[in-house]
C-alpha cells in the first residue's frame, strides 16, 4: 500500500521531519520562503496532506477550486486564522493545529519584551553598538521597575496565563485580564488574578498592557487611537500574539506623541514588512516574530503536527482538529 504524501511548506526540525518521513512520502519546500497562490493550489491538488505556516494563506478562493487531492491540513502553528475554516469545511478538509507546544516559549517573550520596553534595552544596545556610548552616567537611559506595576492580558489563554504567572511569581507584578470568557474562581486565585469586565476598564489600570488574544474580524484593530488614548502616558504595550490586533499606524503616532511611554512588538499587521514610522522610533523594541522560536517548542510543535496526521491517517479523529 503506497504511503500518503505530504508537502511541509517550511523547513522544519530534522528530528521532525525524521519522524515525518518514516511513513509519509514527504516534500518541504526547497526555497523555506512562503508558497504564492499558484503553488499551493498545486500542493492541494497534488498531495494528499498539506502542512502549511501562518504564512501560507489558504482562502476560499483557493480552497473550493475542484480536484483538490489534499485531504487534510496539518498546520503547523497554533493560529490558524490564515485559513478560511468554512470553505475547508464545505471541502470536506479536516484542519488541525498546534495549540500547546508554544505556550512556554511565547510565555518567556512576553516577558523578555516586557523587560526590554521597561528597562530601554534596545536604546541601549543600539547606542553601543553605533559606537556612540560615552560610559556610565546617572541619569542616562533611566527605564521603569515592574515590580509592584499591573500588567494587564487582553484574553487569558494558555500563554496568558504563564506569561502571569511568571510575571507574578519572577518580576513581582500584579495581574489584571479582560477576556471573552471570565477564568474560574481558582485559576483567578492562583493568579491573584482581577478580572476586568470591559477594556476600557482593564487599559485604564494597566502599566503593561500585553496582548494574547487571536488574530481575526473580532480583534482587527482592537488596538487603535481610542483604545492607545484610554492607556496611561506611561504605559507598555507588547504585543506576541497576532499583528493584525494593533493599527500601527496609530501606534507609530501614540508614541512619537508619548501618548504612551513603549511598546515591544514581536507581530506586525503586513510580516515580514514592518512600519518605517516605528522602525524610526526609539521607544519600540521590534523582534522578527521570535515567539516559538526555540528548538524545544518548534520541535514539540512539529510532533504534535505528526501526532495529528498520524491520527487522520489511521482513520481517528485527530486531537487537535480544528474544522
């Protein structure tokens, strides 16, 4: 029996695709750069699995052409809005996800963005390494301390959550969300967790605000003028969740203006392009969408995908089915 075949549109972990290819007939894009429309209307016409990025867009448009092959879409990444569910489903593909595996590594980034914005540490790297220091000085490059300051999650997920805890438990600091859903009376103890019941409420208490809510029609721009005015002027913002949630124009404003103190960005509204107008500020520390990327978690997160494709082939409902 001929085993299925599967494009990986991105290299990935070799110990992942060492695993891949003991059962399936595996591909992986040569290039490593994201597939255009034309190649991934191939791939689904040609392969029987696709395990597409957040940068491969699969849309209606391409997901209800006729003769598609693929039967499933293993995605590699928790987010999935870069996929129509809808048309998957009325084309009959099962599409799965990787929800769990990032949780730490995103968790850490918060954090590490958190730190960075507080304390000025781009400023500071980029004064050195432009040759530009002139020593220690008492007043120079003064940050924030974040111990004892409230840092406020928009949405209370798994990465949300450990970023609190590790904000609490490490950097001292309050924990306050505002979500879809309220936490249970434990997890909001643990936490020592406030809940905010609107984000009008949450942004005004907030001296971090970091986001951790999914990309889409709901949140697109939930961040913009109004929300950036309603934060204190010496407030954070950090966003390691999905770039289509900050407008960045009015966020490049915000802070030319000092409307807000910071903001550490790991997401961006068009990646890989990124705003000049934040590019040429100094309150902003800009990482390359660095969220999973460390060994452990990129490596969990392609067994994980393994683990779902495994599953759909031997004819059970894969664990992390989303549509």
């Amino acid at each position: 029996m001929s085993r299925p075949t599967l494009l990986i549109t991105r290299r990935l972990p070799a110990s992942v695709l060492e695993r891949l290819r003991a059962r399936y007939e595996v591909t992986v894009n040569p290039d490593d750069r994201p597939l255009g429309r034309e190649a991934l209307l191939m791939a689904l016409r040609t392969y029987d699995a696709l395990s597409p990025t957040i940068t491969d867009k699969l849309d209606a448009a391409l997901l209800l052409n006729s003769g598609l092959k693929t039967r499933i879409i293993a995605n590699f990444g928790a987010g999935y809005e870069h996929i129509d569910l809808e048309a998957a489903r009325s084309a009959n593909l099962v599409v799965t996800n990787t929800p769990d595996a990032l949780t730490d590594a995103t968790a850490e980034l918060t954090l590490l963005l958190i730190l960075m914005t507080s304390r000025r540490a781009g400023e500071g790297e980029r004064l050195v390494r432009a040759g530009k220091w002139s020593g220690w000085a008492p007043t120079q490059l003064l940050g924030t301390d974040v111990k004892g300051k409230t840092l406020g999650l928009i949405g209370f997920g798994r990465i949300a959550k450990e970023a609190a805890r590790r904000a609490r438990l490490a950097l001292g600091m309050h924990i306050a969300y505002h979500s879809r859903s309220r936490a249970s009376a434990e997890e909001e103890s643990a936490l020592s967790a406030e809940h905010h019941a609107t984000l009008d409420s949450l942004l005004a208490v907030s001296d971090v605000v970091s986001l951790h809510c999914p990309g889409g029609a709901a949140t697109h721009h939930m961040i913009n003028a109004q929300t950036l005015a309603r934060m204190k002027p010496s407030a954070i913002l950090i966003n390691t969740a999905r770039g289509s949630i900050v407008d960045e124009e009015a966020l490049a404003t915000a802070l030319a203006q000092r409307q807000i103190a910071a903001a550490g960005l790991d997401v961006y509204e068009r990646e890989p392009v990124v705003s000049l107008a934040l590019r040429e500020l100094e309150n902003v520390v800009l990482l390359p969408h660095l969220g999973s990327a460390t060994l452990a978690a990129r490596t969990a997160m392609g067994m994980q995908m393994a683990d779902n494709l495994d599953s759909f082939f031997s004819g059970r409902t894969p664990p992390n089915r989303v549509a």
